[in-house]
C-alpha cells in the first residue's frame, strides 16, 4: 500500500497546481475577473510564477487561487493540500499549533488557514433536508465552553454568529448551547445556538428535517411541541437509566447524535482546548464535514478531498472575521 501522503500534489507545485485546476475548473478554465470560459493562456517567461493565466477577453492575468481560499496566501499551494488531507483525515482534528511544527509556518499562518480550511468544509448554500420516509433523525443537545460576550445571532434560525450577550441564558449557566441533528446512518448538522429553547430548537428541526421522517430524542420537553410534527416522535428517558427503546422491532435511541457529541468533546478538549465562542459555529462545521465524509458511509479518502476541495470556491469574499492573509 502506498502512504497517502507520498501523491505528488502534495510535495511538487506544478503538480499541486493541477490538482486544484482540474477540480476547479472541470468544464474548462475560467476567468474570475470577467466569467470567460476557456479563452486565456499560461503566461509563459523565467520571471512567471506557477499557474499565472492571461485572459484573452479582459486582459487581466489570474490563477486558480483567485475567489477561493488561497487567494492572497503566500503559503505554497502543495502545502495547503497537504493541510486539507491532514485536517480532512483527523477525526478529532488537528491545532494550529501542530500545523505550525509539521507544516513548517509560523503559528498565525497556521491559524489562518484552519480557520479557512474550516470555512471550505462549511457548507455552502441551502441544503436538502435530512431524513425522509423510513429515516430516523435524532435530534440531541449539549452545553460546550464557557459564554463570552456580546453576542450576536441570526434571527431565522438563533444560530450564533457572534458570542453572545451575558445574562440571556438557559441550560447549565454560562455555556454554550449546541444542537444537533443527525440522520441515522447518514449526515450530522449542528448548530450554536443562543439558547436551547423550545422555539430555537423547533426552528432548526423544521428547517432541516423532512417531516416523514421519524425524530427521536431524549426525554427533554424541547422537543415535545416539534416532535408531533413529524411522522413519528421516540423519545428515550435517559434519567431513568434508558438508553434503547424497542417499539414494533424498532430501536428508539438518541446514540448517533451521543457520538457525534462524544467525537466533538474529545476533539475540543484534547486537540483544541480553546475555542473563542465566536469561532464555535467553525469548528462544528469542522467535525460535521468529518462525520458526513466518514468510511463508514462510503467515503474514500480521494472522494473526501474532493468534496473539500469543492467547498473552496467562493469562499473568500464571505471570509471577514479574520480577513488577513497568511
Ligand atoms: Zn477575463
């Protein structure tokens, strides 16, 4: 077997350079300053850097870093593929800190390119909904962190953006909510929320699950109103030291979405440590794109680097809170 490591897009520039521009550009190459399919050249002479481009119909050079998550970064491109493949396959992930001594760059460019390789694993777009008919989706709550101040969160769906206010909040004191949605055997969405209330948690339910499908949870009352909803509610009572339920052969458990938590927790405590509360909603977007690309649901390591390497375009415009290249 060969190491993963060793394919040559992640040791020869050239090499890493056509990696990305046969992903990026699969139906021809095209111009970020004017849309142009396929009317440039490679600019060619001693002094031209690797992958430099010149429009034909604008006249302005680009290469394929322009409008993704590598424009304005001087760190080599091969070396930020060899970063995606060692965040892509670390299932509790991997810190800055140990970016900075493998990859040979100083701590803030380290930094700097988790938090956009973060962003490239955040889903971009609206996204189907999750379950279906015949499907379970366990729905489950946890607290991770302390609160920070001030806060700041979107007003659909009381997802977080930014830490939140002192005194708003519920649940055990001074934590950071965090829901999740997992569809058994599938995909895990989660979210930091400003509280774990019933009209928060109901919100992000019904926005992202299929209303056939059936949703089990724990005993908790948040889930009460919501869970009539949908095809079928199971709920599990955890205080009374119940973990499954069988009903008509059918298991009723909240385990997936407790895994899920379980990965998360390790990955914040033993990798991560820690984690300002405005930067929570990136690191879950992290541990979704792990969960939702794993082995087990058919994934290989060449399909998982794809699909991350997809969610680089178009991310750098959105990319504000630490708009500094590396
Ligand atoms: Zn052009």
């Amino acid at each position: 077997m060969t190491s993963a490591l060793s394919a040559k897009h992640l040791h020869d520039e050239a090499a890493a350079y056509r990696w990305v521009e046969a992903r990026v550009w699969p139906n021809g190459r095209v111009c970020p300053h004017c849309g142009v399919v396929d009317d440039s050249g490679a600019l060619k002479g001693k002094s031209t850097r690797i992958g430099v481009y010149k429009c034909y119909s604008c006249r302005k050079p680009f290469t394929v870093k322009v409008g993704t998550i590598f424009e304005s970064s001087h760190v080599k491109l091969h070396i930020w593929l060899q970063a995606m493949h060692i965040m892509a396959s670390s299932k509790k992930g991997f810190s800055s800190n140990q970016f900075a001594r493998v990859l040979g760059v100083d701590l803030k460019t380290a930094w700097f390119m988790s938090h956009r390789i973060r962003l490239a694993m955040a889903p971009s777009g609206s996204l189907p909904p999750l379950g279906g008919e015949g499907k379970v989706v366990e729905v489950d709550e946890t607290y991770h962190g302390k609160v920070e101040h001030p806060a700041e969160f979107r007003k659909d769906t009381g997802a977080a953006l930014k830490a939140p206010r002192r005194g708003r909040h519920r649940g055990p004191a001074n934590k950071r909510p965090i829901v999740t949605l997992v569809e058994r055997g599938g995909s895990a969405r989660t979210f930091h929320v400003a509280e774990a209330n019933v009209a928060t948690v109901a919100k992000i339910v019904r926005d992202n699950v299929d209303r056939k499908s059936k949703l089990h949870t724990d005993a908790s009352s948040l889930y009460l109103t919501v869970g009539k909803e949908f095809a079928e509610h199971g709920r599990v009572e955890h205080s009374m030291g119940e973990y499954v339920r069988y009903e008509g052969g059918a298991a009723i458990h909240n385990n997936s979405a407790e895994a899920y938590f379980s990965v998360f927790k390790r990955g914040m405590k033993g990798v991560y440590q820690h984690c300002k509360e405005k930067h929570l909603h990136r690191y879950l977007a992290e541990f979704d794109f792990r969960h939702n690309t794993r082995v087990g649901l058919g994934v290989d390591d060449t399909t998982r680097a794809d699909k991350l390497l997809a969610g680089v375009v178009g991310k750098r415009l959105t990319y504000q809170t630490t708009d500094r290249p590396a």
